[in-house]
C-alpha cells in the first residue's frame, strides 16, 4: 500500500452508522451528561421552593374631556406606553408592593415585570413569589398602585391648572370693575363721548375674556381623570414552576443526551483510537491477517486463531523460517495472548515451536501456555510396532487344555506408563516425555521442572498436542525451526525492534484501545530502521 492509497484512505466519507458508533461507543459519557441534567432539573423541582407567578391586565386611558371621544392617531399616541411602563415601575409602586407582600424592595423588583404591548393600551402587571397568596397580592397590589399613582398625578396637575384659570378669571373680573366703576353716570347713550366709547368697548372686550376663561376652566373640571382599569385580575390558582415537570424532566433527559452526545464527539476528536480494520490498515499500510476475537475470560478465540496460521502459511511452510516477532505499542493490546495461542496452534499441529519471552513477560505467559496444555493434553505420535513374539510356555507350567472351568492362562504384567501431568502438576512447571524402552514399555519422563520457590525457569518444555512449545529467553532464540517471538511494548522497549531486523514483524492492534498516534510513530520507527511489517491483527470483541 503506497503513501497514495494510505491518504485516500484516511480521507474517506464517514457515514451516518459511523457517527451513530461514537456516542454508543463511549455510553458512560452520555448517560453520565444526561444523569447531571436530570439531576439537575430535578433539583429545580424539588429541592428549590417553587415558583408561583400571578399576572394582572390593566387597560390604560387618556386623559379626555370627553369620554366617549375616540382620540387621534394609534393608542400609542393617545398614552405614551414608555413613559407609563417607567410609572408601573417606580419606587412609589414597589415600595407600596413591598409593604403589601411583607418582602424587601429588591426582591420586588426582581420578582415584578411589566410588559407593554407596541400598539396598545393594556400592561400586563406579572409578579413570582414563593406562595400563591404572595402572587396574587403582588400582582394586584402592582395594579392597584400604578392607577392610584397615576390618577393623583391627573388630580395635581388638574388642580394647577384650575388654579391658574381661577388667578386669571380674578384678574380680568378686577379689570372689568375699575373699567365699569370709570364710566360716567350722567353721560348720555345716544351721543357717548369718545372716552366713554373707548371704555365701554374695553368692558366688552374683558367680558369676552371671562367668557372664554370660564369655558376652558369648564372644560380642564370636566376632564375625566380615569387612569384605566383593572381588566383581569390575578386569582388562585396560578401557575407555578412545577406545573411543568413532566415537560421540564423529558426536556431535560433529551438535553442531556444531546449534551452528552456533543461531549462524546469532543472526546472522540480528542482521543483517536483505532476503531475499524479499515483505519487500521491506512495507519500501518500492511494487511490484516486476522481478527482475534476474546471469549469470556480472557482467552483468545481459538478458530481465528487457526485461521492467522493459516494467514502464516508461507512463513509456517517455507524453506526459511525467521523468527516471527509479534509487536505493539502497548502492553493492554492482547499482544502477549496472540503470541501464545499462536504458540499453542502450532504445537497443537504437531510443530516444535520456540517461544521467546523476556522476562518481565514469562509470569504471564506462563498461565496461557498451561492453559492451552489443559485444552489440548499431549498426544503421542501414532507409531508402529512389531507384533510381539509368542513367548515359550516353561516345562513346569501344564499347557493349557481348550476347555475345563478349572484351568486359566497366565498372562504376563505389563507394565502401565505413567499418567500425563494433572493440572497441578502442569502449574508447578512438571511437565513428562515419552520414551520407548527397549521391551517395547512406554514410559513417560519429565524433561524440565521448575526452578526453586516454583518459578517458570527459561527452557521450560511444554507437550501440547503432538507437538510442543519450549520457552526461551528473547535474546538466547534460535533461527532453527518454528520461532515466535513476544516483543515487549516496542515504544519503550528496542529490544522487539532488534528481533524483527531479522524475521519478519506481525503488529497487534487492538479495537477501541489502541492509539492512532501511537501506532503511527511504531510503524515509522520500524520503517525507519528497515523492518516492513507482514500485516497486523486485529483484536477486541469482533464488531466492524
């Protein structure tokens, strides 16, 4: 695979069933972002008191002469609704709304709104309190203090105003009484001099003046001073914050998966790990061999077992047999599992197989191979064996008659071989060799026992099958035969990287755990030391 096919490769479309993958794949972070929501709103409904808000209408009036005129223009026009939404809010309103509802002044206001309609002449008065009584008393004590503010607003500004025609009217009437008071008594009506003349036209004009006076006075007292009406007031029951729980908790569980859905695609985009064969090929640019499923336990799935051999054909049948060294970056991956179930196939297809291991990694090695020995016991080769002899019957032994009750044939003892290790015994490193005695006796005889305190020691033997796997040091391996070797974590450790200079590299990738940047710098570094990888495998729980 050239640097071309790597790139289309990694540039490929993601599809739906892909994306859907990453928030099933990390579920913990879903559901633990959907727990914090719930808890959350359920907190808000249970824990904090709720909330109870009363709202009130009130439908604001101009200030007419005349109360069944339609005033000009819009209703906005008529009331300016900014300047009396500054009234609903002032001082006055909610330090008369704090004495009614026995709460603090900030508070009030927190809990008071008003809203006024662009167009119209209705406020709506809303007020949250912790109770449905508070609510209710806030609401229409907010109603009630704005149109009483209001009104004795109209009521001053009405008074100033007939104070100002009433100074007026007094002034004119004083000047009509010394103009009245400078006619002459005596003059005539007929021919009025031109003083007269002039003193009764400006008696005339000040009457015209009183009149005019007088009716705009009538018209400012007859002003109707209503400020508006209270159209719908608040009353129990109102609505609360927890009316709405069903909604708010079904709301809050889709939040919280959408939320845990976005932390998930975060963390995804955060954490690259290798999820599909496909992104691992575009990585290592080396086939895939195999998947290797793990059952319950642990333990390797055996079939795909034998069928990575069986991808290993041309190196398990060539004329030269490398060591193959199994690599990873990572000691989690299911690397040292492989590399003994390859062993164990092997052996159990009557192979002899050296196994190297370093030492940190024989304790764990160790079980899987006595395992494997457990599932697949030792079988001697079929071999075959000359008809034995009959053997002459001694002069003091009467021959045998063909019948007679009384008479029996004394058959030789022949001796039993000893019994394969138990699994006990297979623990404790005991593990026997067949031999063939020259009286044609099997015999069975231990060919490598455990070191003192019961600790595996380097060239242990184990029979699985009809072959067998001998367990060796990583560097003490031998080019001759079948050679497997289980290369420590190659990121931290040269030693699997020196090995594979001269056999062949199996890289083992495991789904969902192992990391996209790590595997990329293995493959550089083998690379970089001239060791190209012969594939890769595959483990985890077998989904693609």
């Amino acid at each position: 695979m050239d640097v071309t096919d790597v790139a289309s490769a990694r540039q490929r479309p993601v599809g739906l069933v892909e994306l859907a993958r990453i928030p099933l794949r990390r579920w913990r972070i879903v559901l633990a972002c959907a727990a914090l929501v719930l808890a959350a709103v359920l907190a808000y409904l249970f824990v904090l008191p709720a909330t109870y808000t009363g709202t009130t209408a009130v439908v604001v009036r101009p200030v007419v002469t005349d109360p069944f005129s339609v005033p000009s223009g819009g209703a906005d026009r008529a009331v300016n609704m900014t300047a009396e939404s500054g009234i609903a809010t002032s001082n006055d309103v909610i330090d008369k709304v704090a004495g009614i509802t026995g709460r603090d002044t900030n508070e009030v206001a927190d809990a008071l709104e008003v809203e006024t309609p662009v167009g119209g002449q209705v406020m709506r008065f809303s007020y949250a309190g912790h109770t449905e009584r508070e609510a209710v008393d806030g609401a229409n004590g907010a109603a009630e203090s704005y149109l009483e503010l209001r009104k004795g607003m109209y009521e001053n500004q009405r008074a100033a105003v007939l104070k100002s025609y009433d100074d007026t009217i007094d002034l004119v009437t004083a000047q009509r009484t010394t103009t009245q008071r400078s006619l002459p008594a005596n003059q005539s009506s007929s021919n009025p001099s031109p003083r007269t003349s002039a003193l009764l036209d400006q008696l005339r004009a000040l009457n015209d003046q009183l009149a005019t006076l007088a009716e705009q006075r009538s018209k400012v007292a007859s002003a109707d001073l209503s400020p508006g009406s209270v159209t719908s007031a608040a009353r129990a029951p109102v609505p609360s914050s927890r009316d709405a729980a069903p909604l708010l908790l079904v709301a809050g569980l889709l939040g919280g998966l959408l939320l845990g859905g976005l932390v998930a695609f975060v963390r995804e985009s955060l954490d690259r790990r290798v999820r599909t064969a496909a992104e691992a090929a575009a990585t290592i640019g080396a086939p895939l061999l195999g998947t290797v499923r793990c059952r319950r336990g642990g333990q390797p799935d055996e079939s795909d077992l034998r069928y990575l051999v069986l991808a290993l054909g041309r190196w398990v049948d060539g004329p030269q047999r490398t060591p193959l060294v199994v690599l990873s970056s990572a000691t989690d991956e299911g690397r040292e599992q492989v590399t003994a179930g390859l062993a164990a196939v092997l052996a159990a297809a009557g192979h002899d197989v050296r196994l190297g291991v370093t030492p940190e990694s024989l304790d764990r090695i160790r079980p899987l191979m006595l395992d494997a020995q457990r599932r697949n016991p030792p079988v001697e080769p079929a071999r075959s064996r000359p008809l034995p002899r009959p053997r002459p019957v001694p002069a003091t032994t009467p021959a045998t008659t063909a019948a007679g009750p009384e008479d029996t044939a004394v058959i030789p003892a022949v001796r039993k071989p000893r019994p394969f290790p138990t699994s006990a015994e297979a623990k404790n490193g005991a593990v026997y060799r067949s031999t063939t005695t020259p009286e044609d006796k099997t015999e069975i005889i231990p060919t490598a026992r455990s070191a003192a305190g019961g600790a595996a020691t380097a060239g242990q033997e184990l029979r699985i099958g009809t072959g067998k796997v001998r367990l060796v040091d990583l560097d003490g391996t031998s080019s001759d035969g079948l050679t497997v070797l289980d290369a420590p974590p190659a990121l931290h450790d040269e030693r699997g990287v020196r090995a594979a200079r001269d056999g062949r590299a199996l890289l083992v990738a495991a789904r969902d755990r192992t990391r996209t940047g790590q595997l990329t710098q293995l493959v550089d570094r083998l690379r970089a030391v001239g060791v190209e990888p012969v594939g890769f495998v595959l483990t985890g729980d077998g989904r693609d």
